[in-house]
C-alpha cells in the first residue's frame, strides 16, 4: 500500500465527447489512466491572443499515477486538437485506501 501522493487527478478541457472519449480510451488501454470521468456541459470563458473566447467544453477528470504524468501529458497532446490544451494535475492528499490501491494496480494489469 502506497500514499495518496503517489495519485494525482489530470484535468483536461477538449472541445466535445468523441474527442474526450478518444484521449480516454487510450489512457486506459495503455495503462496511464485507472478511470477517466467525462464531464459535459462545461462552459469555458478565457482570453486567448487577446480576445475573450467563449466555448462548450467536455471536462476529462482522469486518475492516474503521478509517475505517468509525463506519458499521460503526452497522450493527451498527441490526441489534442487544441494549439495549447489545459493539461493540469492535482496531486491527492487523501482518499479510499482501496480505491488508491486499485488506481495503482490499474497500471500494472495493462501491462
């Protein structure tokens, strides 16, 4: 059994389902990612080359361990329509202790 920190949630904006699909698809299948959450509905207000960008977006509220950020990170870009795409990750602090244990054995039985 590890700790919490050892597990981070990767934030990602795309632009709708098919694509969110797409990236968690394969974060999954490739091991990268325990569970990826797809979240409609999200309304985006942002400035972008200096004018205010209004957009739908899909939320993705991926899980995964935080020594896959960087392959995650990579994932997510190779699949990314957008020019610069929100990557973020938030490292846990706490959570179920089986439902870390089983975020981090995702990983291995994709292997």
């Amino acid at each position: 059994m590890g700790t919490a920190n050892e597990i981070q949630i990767v934030f990602c904006t795309v632009p709708d389902s098919d694509i969110g699909h797409r990236i968690a698809a394969q974060l999954v299948e490739y091991g990268l990612a325990a569970c990826v959450n797809l979240i409609p509905g999200i309304e985006s207000v942002y400035r972008w080359k200096g004018k205010l960008e209004k957009e739908s977006e899909v939320l993705l509220m991926i899980k995964s361990r935080s020594a896959d950020y960087t392959d995650v990170e990579a994932t997510i870009s190779a699949l990314h329509p957008y020019e610069l795409p929100e990557i973020i990750a938030v490292p846990l602090s706490n959570g179920l202790p089986g439902y870390l244990d089983w975020v981090r054995t995702v990983h291995n039985e994709a292997k």
